[in-house]
C-alpha cells in the first residue's frame, strides 16, 4: 500500500547515542532510507513517463538533437541524469507492470532501486520477486541482488558444473560465485575456458576469488588495450601478451599500465584543445589591448609561456619547486605513396 502523507513518520537513530550499535545503528538508517524510497514511487515513474514523451515527441518531429528537450528540463529545474533516470524508472514500471507480471498498486513495496535491478533480472527472478510484492511484501534491493546471484550461480553456462554445483549445495555462497559470471561474461571464449579449466581442478572459495580476480585483470587490460591510439596503427598480438604477463604473474602491472596510458592520452588530447584554444584568446587579446592596458600585458605576457610551442610549467611546492618542460610538435599523418603500376 502507498504510505499516507498526513501519518509519515521515521524512526531514525539518535546519532549521540554511545550504547546503540554500528550494526543496529546503519540497519535502522537503511530501513528509513528504503521507506522514502518506497513513499513516492510511483510519482517518479509519472514523472518519468513524462519526460519520456517529451523526449519521444522531438523524435518523431525531427529536431534531432535533443534542443527542445534540454531546454524543457532546463527551464523545469531537472537535470539530465536525474531525467534519464526517471525514464528509466518509467521503462521498468512498463516492462514489469505492463509485462502483466506486477499488480499497478504493487509498485509502492518496492525501493527505488529494487524496481530497477528487478526490472533488469532474469525472467526467473522477475516472476518470484512479483509474486512476493504482489502478496503485499516490501521487496529491497538486498532481495533482488540475493535472489539473482543465487540464480545465475546456479544456472550460468559460463561457469563449470562443478562450481555450479557447489553453488547449489551451499557449499560456495552465490555472492562471491556471481561476480565471477559476471567478469568471465567480458572475456573472449578461449579465456573463458581457461580460467574455467582452473576452477574445474579447484573449486573451492579461495580459487574462485582468485579467478574472479585475474578474470577482471584480463577484462581491464583487453578493454584498455582496445582504445589505446599508441597501438592502432601497430601489428601487436596483445591477447597473448596479455597471456605471457599472466603467466609470470604480472596481469595486475600490465593492466595498471594500460590503464595509466589510457590516462596520459586523454590527458594530451585535452591538453592540446585547451592549448589551442588558449592560443586563440591570447592573440585576440593581445590584440584587443595596447599601452593603455600595462596589467592586462603584464597578465598576458605571464600566459605566453603557456601559448608557445615549448611550455614550462611549474609542479609545485610538493614535488620541490620543480618545473616540466614540455615540447608540442604537430605533425601531419604520413600519405601513403600511390601504388606502383
């Protein structure tokens, strides 16, 4: 049932309570927290349901890119995470209400972020967390998570029939099996059946978390890896690299560098747009000002070092008052010669 404003009251922790337990103390705070949740639901999935029409109308009309339904969130005081998770809100009430599964008077049982993950699980759990709201049950986040890792435990293709069955019989819990699904889900086949030949000679919790771990090294490294502009125009046979760093165990190294290269790329990319564009105002204002602007010259002047082909940059106080020197050279792609006849 939807709570009634007129009686909305929480029960919250006196903060300045020494005897109370941490344990007591955060339970309390996340059974107010999902009551809130719960409170105004289905306003939000309204709302939602709003926002989606107006970013739908634009759609059909042909405006393109969204103007119209920017300036609309603009001027109603929303921004475009929070709209976008309205809509989300409003797609999961359509998939689990209209799908027939949930009562409309059901949705209030649920958190915020409950009606989400459900609207995101497998149909399996989507009927048994239904049929539970459906019977007036509060249903939290905790539930779904719990109900979904015990399935895909026990049902993943992805894993070995041995941990699948030690994941049925308790004997490994389905929280730490899940995140092991999920990282095995991100890697090429021939991986996959590495790591699950691994678990089938050991299966017990210390090998599982030790695959899960090396899986989701290997998952960072091929997804850095992919994106790193140093290596597109390079022959490089970077999965059995990446294999030949596992093997003497340096995945983890290998993936922290692929993952600081990504860093450095995107940061001379957005160093030379800023470069460029500092170029820019500094010559208009250089142009703009004269002998009856000596501050704004002197300003000027202090920024030259930042507008040239060689800049020096101090690195502070921390790293001892010392100052990088960096060079930007553009260079223009290399033309293929025409082929010869």
């Amino acid at each position: 049932m939807r709570p009634d404003p007129s009686n909305f009251e929480l029960d919250l922790p006196d903060p300045f309570k020494d005897e109370l337990s941490s344990i007591e103390f955060n339970n309390r705070l996340e059974n107010a927290w999902s009551i809130c949740d719960r409170f105004d639901l289905q306003t939000e999935i309204w709302r939602g349901r709003i926002l989606r029409v107006i970013r739908d109308r634009e759609k059909r009309g042909g405006e393109g890119r969204g103007g119209g339904f920017i300036q609309w969130l603009r001027e109603m005081e929303i921004s475009k995470t929070r709209a976008y998770a309205l809509i989300q809100l409003a797609d999961s009430s359509d998939e689990l209400v209209g799908g027939g599964l949930l009562k409309e008077t059901s949705v209030n049982n649920f958190s915020r972020r409950a009606f989400i993950e459900t609207a995101q699980s497998a149909p399996e759990i989507q009927q048994m967390i239904a049929e539970s709201a459906n019977e007036g049950n509060e249903i939290t986040r905790k539930q779904v998570k719990r109900l979904s890792d015990d399935f895909t435990s026990a049902t993943s293709e992805l894993l070995p029939e041995e941990i699948r069955e030690c994941a049925q019989s308790n004997l490994l819990p389905s929280k730490v099996v899940a995140p092991l699904v999920k990282e095995l889900s991100k890697l090429p086949s021939r991986q996959q059946e590495e790591l699950r030949k691994v678990l089938r000679e050991e299966h017990n919790l210390q090998s599982v978390k030790e695959v899960t771990n090396t899986a989701k090294c290997l998952g960072k490294a091929i997804d850095a890896s992919m994106s790193l502009r140093s290596f597109q125009q390079l022959e490089l046979n970077l999965e059995k690299a990446t294999q030949e760093a596992q093997r003497i165990n340096a995945l983890g190294f290998l993936t922290d560098a692929f993952g600081q290269a990504k860093t450095i790329e995107a940061s001379v990319l957005r160093l030379h747009t800023a470069w460029r564009r500092l170029d820019s105002l500094y010559e208009k204002l250089w142009l703009e000002s004269g002998s009856s602007t000596p501050h704004l010259r002197n300003v000027l002047n202090a920024l030259q070092t930042l507008t040239g082909a060689t800049m020096r940059i101090s690195l502070g106080e921390l790293s001892g008052g010392k100052k990088i020197r960096l060079q930007i050279v553009e260079e223009s792609p290399d033309h293929l010669e025409p082929p010869s006849l």
